[in-house]
C-alpha cells in the first residue's frame, strides 16, 4: 500500500502528464466542436503545460516547495488561451497546499484538489457546466469522499479520483447540448484527464520515456473550423463593471474574504475576488462602484482602478489557423520612456502593418491555434518602455492570458482593451487621443470597439448543424460575433449574405480586410459589387494578408 508521493515522484508524475496531454494534442484539438469543429483546446493546454514542464525539467534534484513553484510559475506564464488559463489555476491551486508538505498523502493530495478546483473557479467570472470546470469539480468531489472515508492507500486514492472524473467527462454532452449533438465529450475535459492519466502511470512506474519531443505539423496544412468562447456570459442586471486590485496593509483571512464577497454579493454580481498573499484582485458588475471601494479601502490601497459602462458581450465564434510562429515586431525596451505604449495580437502582414502605422509599438504575431501566452505578453510588456501600455488582444481567446500578464506586472500600467476582433482593435486605436488620460482613453478605446461588428468569412473542415443551418464539409462560412450569418458554396455570396445581415439603419461604414488567398482584383470587384448595394455607406478595402479567413469584414 502506497501512503506518500515525494519531490521526485511528483515531478516524474507531472512530467508524464504533460507529455501525455502533448501526444493527444491532435484528438483533443478535434474534440473542441463547440458549437463546430475547431481546434485551439489541444493546443493552448499544451503549450500551457509545457512550459511548466520546461521550467521543471532545468531543476537539479529539487525539494516539494522547489518542485511546486515551477510548475505553478511556469504553467501561469505559459498559460495560452482560456482553457490554458483555467489549467494553470488547477495547477496554482494544487500546488499551493502541495508545496506545504514535504511529502504528499491521501489527505494533502484530497485538500490540494479541493484547492484546485476552488481556484480555477474563482478565475472564471461565469463557470459553464459542461467544461473541464465540472471535470475538475468531479475529482474535488470524489477526493473529498475518500478523506473523509478515511482513505490512507494513495494508489486507490488516485484510481477512484481518476474513474469518477471520466464518469463526468462522460455525462458532459448532457450539460451542453452542443456536445451531445456532436457527439463528443467537452475538450478542456478530457485534456484535464490525459494529465491525470499520464500522471497515474508514472506513479504505477510504468515504463515512460520523459523526453519531450514536440509533434511535428505541416506548415502548409490548414485546419479550418469555428469555435464559440465555452463560459458564455448572460444578461447584465447591474451598469458599471468594477475592477481594482488592494495592495493589503491588514490581515485578509478567510473570514475577511468571505465578509467582503458577501458585501459585494449585496450591492452587484459577476463577482471574482482572488487573494494572494499581498494583493486582492476584485471585479464586481454593480450600480454604485463607490461602495465597493469604500469597503475595500478598509483592506489597503487601491490600485489598477477600471469602471466602466456594462456592454452585453457577443460570443465570438472563431476559426482554427495554421500553426504560426509568433513575431515580436518593433521593440522599444531601449527608447527613452513615454507616456503611452501598444501592444497589439495581429495575424497577417497587411494587419501588422496597419496597427504599426496607427502607434503599435509591439506587434504579437498568433492565429487561433497558436495563441500567445502570458509569458509572450510579459516579454512584449517588458519591451515596450512607457508608463501605461495598452495590450489589444484582438481575440477573445487570448484576453485572460493578457489579463494575467497585467497582474503579473508591477512596475508598469498596464490596460487590457478587450478588443475580441482584429476590426475592434484597429477601431480602438483609433479612439485613443494622446492628450486624454489613460482613464478617458480607455473608456473611449472600449466605447469604439464595442460599436464594431465582425464578420469572418472560411470554411469548414467537417459536416455539422448550428443555429439552425446545415454545413457540409468544405462549405463557405460567415461568421458574425454572435453566430453564423451566412452558408452556402459560393464564397462571394456568402459574404455578401452576410454582411447584409450585420448592416442595419445605423451603419455608416464597411470595410473588407481581404486574406492571403485573395487576390487584389477579386477583392476589388467584390468592393465593387457592395458599393452598388451599399449606395449610402462608405466601402473601405484594405489588405490584411490573414491566413484561414479569406475576409474580415467591419461594420460601424
């Protein structure tokens, strides 16, 4: 009977679960069809755990603390879109308990996944059941009975944790019925198991090769499908959107931590309060934003102070890309300190070039399957010298990792304009005015994005049926921020359909990015063909050079 697990193990246990994860890259990436087929999850979990791994692997016989701090730091830098994000929160969590003890026992391991799941939870401002959320919630659950069943053998502790969290994995179709229409479990979910797995083997000493060898993918293949965001957000009941971080100079115990949550749960909603040992991140969606001020000065100071106006927020649907290194252009680390910096996420080198032309003074070249890390925010953050540094995502998929490169950072201001598109971000920068605070900037840079609708026009890799339409392999898509607009075989007229469904009594402007497989002539006789329907807009038509999307399509 097994009782403990050391440094040494649980580094080796880790290390498999990585590696697991990394070779199922590929099937879990096919797995995310939510609402069709698509392919970050695999990915962006990887990436996420790999750099843990890296981190891990350059120690020289390390204690539990040592072990617990590189795979908690390196899996939070590394942490690649929002299922990355929520993994590396498991992973903090875990290891928070774990690095307490010198060795690991049935009841360390029970109340450290207690403390997984309750921080991954607390890092989500609306949890979607269904996800690798409930997966992890399930191991929490079965943990907690084992302990309290006075469960001491480690090997059955780990067997019975791992057996019901499949058995919820397995009942994720029946929490999200775009699973079960798939026919296919939730992706974050089954690569939260492939960890575990791995995890189990190298503890039962199965043979394990511990090298990484990184799988290997044609750059020249295009893996194309649309995805929806997974923890979706619902009706707004309250106006102003609240964010601040305490700087504590008191005690923040649990009991003062549930005394503040209960306040806040008083006066608003969307409420996520996350303390560590010197700081407290707060948001709270409420109609008065001094009260919770108020109240939170009684902890510390006050830092990172955001209120905004309250926008419904359109779940995005987007599509998987190629594998693309990502480029850091336009360094500035060395120039003389200003006022104001940008970093912006870009995908296509007439896209690049028009965010570099309207100020970006760092440009982060990732598609949909590569996204940048926090790690890759901290570097392009740490090259930018300016006071306050505006990071647009441009993708909702990355806006948690450059959320996490804000916290990490405290020698700069850093904004996070959560721009969900490539047309929203350009609209952003647009809207900053060098003589306004960075307060006034930010609201009006949110302001004009938020007034941008999106239009993506691909196609699909596999047959499937989502609001209501029916797409067949290798189909025309356009894909709008709250759904798919428009299907057929013709590319020009599903295009047109779509922008004919975002254009409204309101519009003023159109304007087309065309991709890399268009050419220039197509793109203007298809200029050409909107003027004469769009007499009264404006028809802008710019080279964007992205790969996947054959046109990125702006209505304001």
């Amino acid at each position: 009977m097994s009782t403990t697990i050391d440094a040494k193990l649980l580094a080796k246990m880790f290390m498999a679960g990585a590696q697991n994860l990394e070779s199922k890259k590929e099937y879990i990436n096919e797995l995310n069809v939510f609402p069709v087929p698509d392919g970050d999850t695999g990915t962006n979990m990887t990436m996420t755990i790999m750099s843990a791994y890296k981190e891990l692997n350059n120690l020289d016989d390390p204690d539990m603390k040592a072990v617990c701090k590189a795979i908690s730091s390196g899996s939070l830098r590394g942490a690649r879109g929002n299922s990355g994000v929520i993994l590396s929160q498991l992973i903090r969590g875990f290891t928070k308990v774990a690095q307490e003890s010198k060795t690991i026992d049935v009841n360390v391991m029970a109340d450290a996944i207690e403390a997984a799941v309750a921080t991954a939870y607390k890092a989500v401002m609306k949890p979607k059941e269904g996800t690798i959320l409930t997966v992890a919630a399930g191991a929490g659950q079965k943990a907690k009975e084992l302990k309290e069943a006075g469960c001491t053998d480690v090997a059955l502790f780990i067997d019975e944790v791992i057996k019901y969290a499949d058995e919820v994995l397995l009942k994720t179709p029946e929490m999200l019925p775009v699973l079960k229409q798939a026919g296919v479990v939730d992706s974050g979910g089954q690569g939260l198991m492939e960890v575990l797995h791995g995890a189990q083997d190298a503890f039962l000493g199965k043979e394990i090769d511990l090298k990484f060898t990184p799988s290997k993918t044609g750059n020249k293949e295009k893996i194309v499908a649309a995805a929806m965001e997974n923890l979706s957000t619902s009706e707004i009941k309250f106006g102003y959107c609240t964010e601040f971080i305490i700087m504590l100079n008191r005690t923040f115990n649990i009991g003062a931590e549930m005394d503040f949550k209960a306040f806040l749960e008083s006066i608003g909603d969307s409420i996520v309060v996350v303390a560590d040992d010197e700081i407290v991140k707060v948001h709270v969606h409420t109609n008065d934003p001094g009260l919770a001020i108020q109240r939170a000065l009684k902890y510390g100071m006050l830092s990172n102070m955001k209120i905004d106006n309250m926008r419904l927020e359109h779940n995005e649907r987007v599509i998987k890309s190629e594998e693309a290194n990502k480029v850091e252009e336009k360094p500035k680390k060395d120039e003389p300190k200003k006022e104001y910096g940008f970093i912006a996420v870009s995908i296509g080198e007439g896209v690049n070039e028009i965010f570099t032309s309207l100020g970006v003074d760092y440009v982060i070249k990732g598609g949909q399957t590569m996204n940048p890390s926090t790690e890759d925010m901290l570097t392009a953050i740490e090259n930018v010298n300016a006071e306050h540094i505006y990071i647009l995502p441009n993708n909702k998929n990355i806006i948690m990792a450059a959320n996490q490169a804000r916290d990490l950072t405290e020698d700069k201001d850093i904004i996070v304009i959560p721009s969900k598109t490539i047309p929203q971000g350009i609209t952003a920068m647009i809207n900053f005015l060098q003589d306004q605070t960075p307060e006034e900037n930010e609201e009006a840079m949110k302001e004009g994005a938020s007034m941008v609708k999106t239009g993506q026009v691909t196609y699909a890799v596999r047959d499937t049926e989502i609001d209501g339409k029916t797409i067949k392999k290798d189909d025309y898509m356009g894909i709008g921020d709250s759904g798919i607009l428009s299907v057929g075989k013709d590319r020009d007229a599903v295009t047109k359909e779509m922008i004919k469904e975002m254009v409204d009594d309101e519009s003023a402007v159109i304007t087309v990015y065309y991709g890399e497989d268009v050419d220039e002539d197509t793109a203007n006789a298809l200029r050409d063909e909107i003027e004469a329907e769009y007499e009264d807009l404006e028809v802008e038509i710019q080279f964007g050079g992205q790969p996947i999307y054959y046109y990125v399509i702006s209505v304001e």
